[in-house]
C-alpha cells in the first residue's frame, strides 16, 4: 500500500479509491477532508486512471489551494503539481478566459478602484451617502450578492438601498467597466460562465482539459460558480465534492447549501461517503455540538465519533454584562497561561465584531496580547463613533472645522454645502463665519445657536452623560432613525453601535481621558506585534472568520438571543435561524480540548436571554456519565473531594461529596455546567 494510504480509515480509502462518476464526500468538522482529497489525486494518477494535467482541485481560498499543492507534494514526491491544476474558482476561471478572450491582469479593476468607482457613482445618485464608507461597502455586498445567486436588482430587496436605486448604481457601474474596457473580480465568474455557455469548441476544449473536477468546501458554492463548474463537468460528471451542509455559513454571499443538500437529486446515482471520524475534539465537547446541530432540518444526518477521549465539559458561565463578561474571560485567560505564558492556544469567538469593542479594552487593560483576524475591525472605526467623537471634541476645544463639517447636519440643521464652503473661506470661526452670511433665515440660525450653546454644555460633562446627551438631545438618535428610513435599511445595527460606544464610555471621569483611552486602542492595535498571527498571541475572530480553524481553548462570548441567533431588525421573519445555528456549531467546533461559553444577563442596561443554542447543547450532555463513586473532583470553594454517592432522578443529578471530612451535597448539571467543580 502507498505511503499516501497509510493511517486513512475505511470511510477516507472509499472516498479515495472512487474512480469515475459523481461522489459528494460529507466530510464534519476535523474528519480530515483535505487529506482525502490530496489522496484521491495522487490515487488518480498513480492507478493510471487520468493524466495529472487532466484533474482540477478548485477550492475557494488562495490558502486552501496552495495547502493542497503543498500536501500534494509532500505525499506524491511529484515536482510542484506534477500538471494538476490548483486553484480557486477564480484563478481558474481567470486562466480560461487569459487563455480564450485575451483577458490581461493590467485590465483588472481592484477592489479599492471599485470602491472609488461606486463612490462617485454614489455622490450622483445617492449624495447623503456618499461620504458614508460602511454603507458604499453594504452596496458593494448587495451588488455581489446578486450576481452570485443570479438574480434581478429590480426585484430584490438589498439591505443598503432599496432595489431600483441598487439597479441604477449597476447599470453605471456597468457602463463605466464597459467604456473603459475594465473588469472586476465578479465579472471574471460571469463572463467565463457566459464564453462556455456561447462558444461550443472553448466548452469542448475545456471539457477535454478537466475530465476530472475536485470542489472542495462545496457548501460555499454559489449558484454562478456552480453553473459554471456543472457545465464544464458535463457530460462525464466526474464531479468530486467534498463538504459540509452543517457549516455553510455564508449565505450573506450567496453561498447556497440547497445546492449541496440536492447534489444527489441532480446527480442520481451518485456515490455518498460520510467521513465520521473527527480528529480535532474531544467526546463532549463533539457530543454538545451535534446537540445544537441536530436541531437543524435541512440538512443531511450525520453521526460524528470522537476520536479522541471525551475530555472536559463544555462550560457555561453567566456575567452581569458584557463588560464584565469581557473581564471575565481576560481574567480566566490570564491565570490558564500563568504557568507557561502561552497565549497562542486561546481564541475569543463572537458573532459580531461590534463585540470585540469589550474584549480589546480587557485584554489591554489586563496586559493580554491579541490580535483581531477579521482585520483591525474596531468601533473606534466607525463613521457613527467618527460623528460622536467629533461632537465631543469640539465640547472639549480639541476639534477643527473638519468636525465641524461632520456634524453641521447630524442632526439635519439645512444648511447646504455651497454655505459651509463660503464660510470656510472667511476665517477661523466656521460656525460664526456660517451664522453670518445674510443667505440664512431664522431655523438655520437657531440651529447653529443651538449647537454652539450644546457644545459648551457638553465640555463639562462625564463621556457617558456627553454621549447621552449627543443622542437625546441633541437628537442624534433621530437622525439615525432618519438615515436609516431614508436607505430602507434596518435601524438595529445602527442602534447597536451608537450602543456599544455610549458603554465604551463607561469608568472614565472626563472626556479627554477617554479620548485618551481610545488613542492608546488605536496605537495598541497598529503595533506589528497584535498583528502577527504567528505570535504569541490570544486569536479575537467572528463565528465566520473562525471556520477552518482550531484552538486548544475557545470561549464563545455574548451567547445571548438577538446576537446568537443574530436577528438583524427584531423580526424573526427575516431571520434564518438555520444558519445562525450553524454559526455557533462552527464556532463550537473549532475547540480542541476546552470550550467556555459567556452568557451575559444584560446588555446595553436591558435584560437579555440566554441564547436557545445553549439549552440546545446542554440537552446533548449526558451529566451521569461523567462521575462515579470514588472519583475525585475539584470545587471552586471546597477544592478537593471523593464522590461518595451518586443519585438520579427525573429533574436532576445529585452527588454527596466528602472534602477533607466534610459532606456535601451537590447538583452536578449545575456545577459542571458552570465550572463550580472540575473532575479529576
């Protein structure tokens, strides 16, 4: 038997040795997909049932295909690839058309040209958003969306404009690439889909090239890559997928698990491997996860084995808020790593990077290096705390003519562009300079007097009171509910950040120490040494960018309704459930040892509840089987005990504990659902 067989279990060697036809390979979290797939080639070639140059591995990351090109070399002993085209779906499609329409990379509009692009379209059409970055982004996402999934902008209903005005930006966007003979990444999919579909001698060409097609992570296919790979794989449909339904997380992509979930429908007869060996977690922590997941329905069945031992239970803790909950955790990491100093085996994962706001300020504070993988994504970066910090530096004299000009209409106080640009020009004293020109009636300039006397109030004020008072009086609150009506967007979010920096606030005494405060976050965020991943350092990521990944240790924060299950405008009818379930399984899954999740009872001053994945795990943890008479536990308050005595009834488990000569009862699901005990 090859070296590349040698320790594949029996599900991996049948996905392996499949030769020709369609085969989906449900490959869960750590089952080793990767491996298989490598395998598979080399097992290809070396059997002699295809040519190297005639198998392509498409994947969707620029990581993922060179880890795969790096296994394939290691295993196969084959110089580079060997003729076997790696890449994502991209790369791919982009050499198809280099190759066919005489595409050039100097003809490629980036991401930062597209932006610029859409900004000036934007100032044309939407010109109270043009100078709003996060929402020029939400049009960006709204317009791959729907070229992913293939659908209509007229008929849509985005979440950053309504679906006309979306339609419009497109048409400009589009006749812009057009006149200058430019292309984007989304096009690269779209036209190669398109030169397949209208050339029948490239679509041959192509089909003679791949007679054999590996997808791996296919539960982030979207309907255009799909299209296009079900075409060129037509009519041999040696299709090789391999994916998972329970971790399709992207749906705000357009990834669509529907797809995978029909694979068979589409591809009768096709083979079905389930690889059920997970490598990475231990017995319980797997054992919960698959509690939360089962709850799912559109999905297919699977029964996942550890391969490890069962390990330590998943922990649930409850704080008061989410700044203690922040507190909490560096409080935790902290004395884990005391006796080594080891911090790279920790990982913070939530669903929102509005969250991390809480966690950068512990982890500082408590002196715990970090790094952020979504990017140095922070509150302090958004346009809305922009807006406020702005409001608070002129309260303090600290602030420019360029603050002055961010909140002039924020709220709307009407006074136009063409009147801030002549006052600019007549001296320092912009709102003075505003107030005098004789073109103002009488509600523009008790607007501008209303502001000077609101800025001189704010100066004395604590932060906490200072942002309170921007929002209620002032009324910035209003002119949110005002944007946000204005865009037919969801004013949550909006509400959620203008939240979270009012609680940023918190603990300091005068504005300049908090703005003193946020300068050390920004300064501690730009050094090399938070964004090194390789270092040292505790990983803070979002449930999406986690999947892929593992940790010796994960904690899961803020596990509360409305944010785990993240429901974006207070209606559940918009929500899919579904995948916010698969959300927090994949964040569950990427613990390999220890998993604690933070269960604040408050947030933003408003009660809140735990979030139903919690119940969900917690009904998959079989308590009894945990303890036996004899066994040694450690308690939080007693510290060491025997068990003495274990007794079940319908509601609960209770264990008599004898520590040190002194007998106590105790509920187990309560302690070890908390930590309160830890057995030994």
């Amino acid at each position: 038997m090859g070296s590349y067989l040698e320790g594949l279990n029996k599900e991996q060697l049948e996905a392996v040795r499949h030769e020709a036809g369609p085969c989906m390979v449900l490959a869960g979290p750590g089952t080793g997909k990767t491996t298989v797939i490598v395998s598979r080639v080399i097992s290809l070639i070396r059997n002699k049932i295809v040519p190297p140059e005639n198998i392509l591995v498409v994947t969707f990351s620029r990581a993922a295909a060179n880890e795969m090109k790096d296994r394939y070399t290691q295993f196969s002993g084959a110089q580079g690839t060997g003729g076997v085209s790696f890449g994502t779906f991209h790369s791919i499609f982009y050499k198809l058309l280099r190759q066919y329409k005489s595409y050039k990379l100097e003809d490629l509009i980036d991401e930062n040209q597209k932006f610029n692009l859409l900004r000036n379209i934007v100032r044309r059409l939407l010109p109270d958003s043009a100078e709003d970055e996060g929402h020029i982004k939400d049009i960006i996402s709204d317009m791959e969306y729907l070229i992913s999934t293939m659908s209509d902008a007229s008929g849509s209903k985005p979440a950053s404009c309504n679906g006309a005005q979306l339609a419009r930006i497109m048409e400009e966007y589009k006749a812009l690439k057009k006149q200058s003979d430019k292309f984007d990444y989304d096009d690269i999919l779209y036209d190669c889909l398109c030169m397949l579909r209208e050339n029948p001698k490239t679509l041959q060409e192509t089909r003679e090239e791949f007679k054999y097609i590996l997808v791996d992570e296919f539960q982030d296919i979207n309907a255009l890559q799909f299209e296009t790979i079900k075409l060129i794989a037509c009519p041999l449909n040696n299709i090789f997928i391999v994916g998972d339904d329970d971790q399709s997380i992207y749906g705000f992509r357009g990834a669509a698990p529907n797809i995978l979930v029909g694979f068979e429908e589409l591809y009768p007869g096709c083979r079905k491997v389930y690889l059920k060996n997970n490598y990475r977690t231990t017995g319980n922590i797997l054992t919960s996860a698959l509690s939360v997941i089962n709850n799912n329905c559109n999905r297919y069945s699977k029964n996942l084995e550890a391969v490890n031992k069962k390990g330590s239970l998943p922990v649930t803790f409850e704080t008061e808020d989410f700044e203690s909950e922040a507190r909490a955790i560096a409080s935790k990491i902290a004395k884990m790593s005391s006796d080594n100093g080891m911090f790279s085996g920790f990982a913070v994962i939530y669903r929102t990077n509005i969250q991390s706001r809480a966690i950068i300020d512990a982890f500082i504070d408590a002196g715990i290096p970090f790094i952020t993988l979504d990017g140095m994504v922070s509150i302090y970066n958004h346009w809305i705390f922009k807006d406020i910090m702005s409001y608070l530096k002129l309260g303090t004299d600290t602030g420019s003519s360029r603050d002055i000009i961010r909140i002039i209409n924020k709220p709307v106080r009407y006074i136009s562009r063409d009147t801030i640009e002549k006052a600019v020009n007549r001296g320092d004293d912009l709102l003075q300079c505003i107030m005098n020109q004789s073109n103002l009636n009488r509600l523009q300039v008790n607007g501008i007097r209303e502001l000077k006397s609101d800025l001189k109030r704010l100066g004395n004020m604590e932060p906490k009171n200072a942002v309170k008072y921007i929002r209620h009086v002032i009324g910035y609150d209003e002119y949110l509910m005002e944007y946000s009506g204005s865009r037919g967007i969801s004013i949550k979010g909006l509400m959620e950040t203008i939240e979270e920096i009012e609680s940023s606030t918190a603990g300091f005494r005068s504005i300049l120490l908090y703005m003193q405060h946020v300068e050390e976050v920004a300064e501690k965020l730009g050094e090399k040494d938070y964004a090194n991943y390789r270092r040292n350092n505790v990983k803070l990521l979002t449930m999406h960018k986690a999947k892929g990944l593992e940790f010796d240790t994960v904690f899961i924060c803020g596990s509360v309704e409305g944010l785990a299950p993240y429901i974006k405008d207070d209606s559940e009818v918009n929500t899919d459930f579904e995948e916010e379930r698969r959300l927090f399984y994949v964040a569950m899954t990427r613990a390999k040892r220890e998993l604690y999740i933070a269960v604040p009872r408050h947030r933003y001053g408003k009660t809140v509840k735990p979030s139903r994945f919690v119940e969900e795990l917690q009904n998959g943890i079989d308590y009894s089987s945990q303890v036996h008479i004899g066994q040694r536990i450690y308690h939080r308050i007693y510290y060491t005990g025997i068990i003495k005595e274990v007794e079940k009834n319908i509601k609960d488990i209770r264990i008599k504990v004898d520590f040190d000569g002194r007998e106590k009862e105790l509920d187990l699901k309560t302690c070890l659902k908390n930590g309160i005990i830890r057995l030994m």
